[in-house]
C-alpha cells in the first residue's frame, strides 16, 4: 500500500514541537476530514492519545500518524507540508483529489465526496 500522506520533514518538526509545548510527546498525529467549509469538506489535524482498531496508522519521521477509515480513501496522496514566512507559519495541505479548493486553503471537495459548504 502507497502512503495514504506524506508528512514533510518541515511539517514533522513543527508537529513534534507542538507535542513538545502541549506535553503530549507520546501522542499521534490524527489527519481527518470534516463536513463543512466553503467547499464542503475541511482538513482536521490534533493530537490524539489513542488510535481506533479501524483507523489507517502510519509512521513517518518518528511520528505516528492516523487516519480515520473514512477520511483515508479521501486523503490518499495528500502531502501536508509547513511553510515558514516573513508574515508567520502554517501548514499548507495538497490533495491531489481535490478538485475545488477554497481561498483559504482548508476547505475543498472531490469528485466523490462534496459535503455541505458552509459561508466562510
């Protein structure tokens, strides 16, 4: 099996910091998918202290990472990345099955998989 994500190295280590900070350095990283958004669906990331028996489990640059049985299929071949600039941070996620994005960048759909937009 291909890797559902691609986690960067840049984004690996914020995520790690971010354990750091919050005291959760055993946790996972869990990557699902949401209802809503102006496209309909939106990207969700926290940390999460357990994994589900039906969750995807990956792990890469020593973070384990999970993904739910529904959102997996939907974020195949996403590569989540973070981006550092003069105006601050953030993650940037690129789903190559997205077929509309919203300008902010974390909402979006798919050819399969629409959602309900919601007024951003």
């Amino acid at each position: 099996m291909s890797e559902a994500i691609i986690l960067t190295e840049a984004a690996a280590l914020q995520i790690k910091d971010m354990m750091k900070a919050n005291g959760e350095e055993g946790a996972y990283f869990r990557f699902s998918i949401n209802g809503g958004g102006c496209s309909g669906l939106s990207y969700g990331m926290s940390l999460d202290q357990e994994k589900a028996d039906t969750d995807t489990y990956l792990e890469q640059h020593g973070i384990g990472i999970v993904i739910d049985k529904d959102s997996a299929p939907i974020v195949a071949g996403t590569v989540i990345d973070y981006k550092q600039s003069l105006m601050g941070g953030g993650f940037t996620i690129d789903n190559p099955n997205a077929l509309v994005s919203c300008g902010c960048g974390t909402s979006f759909r798919t050819a399969t998989v629409t959602g309900t937009p919601e007024n951003c």
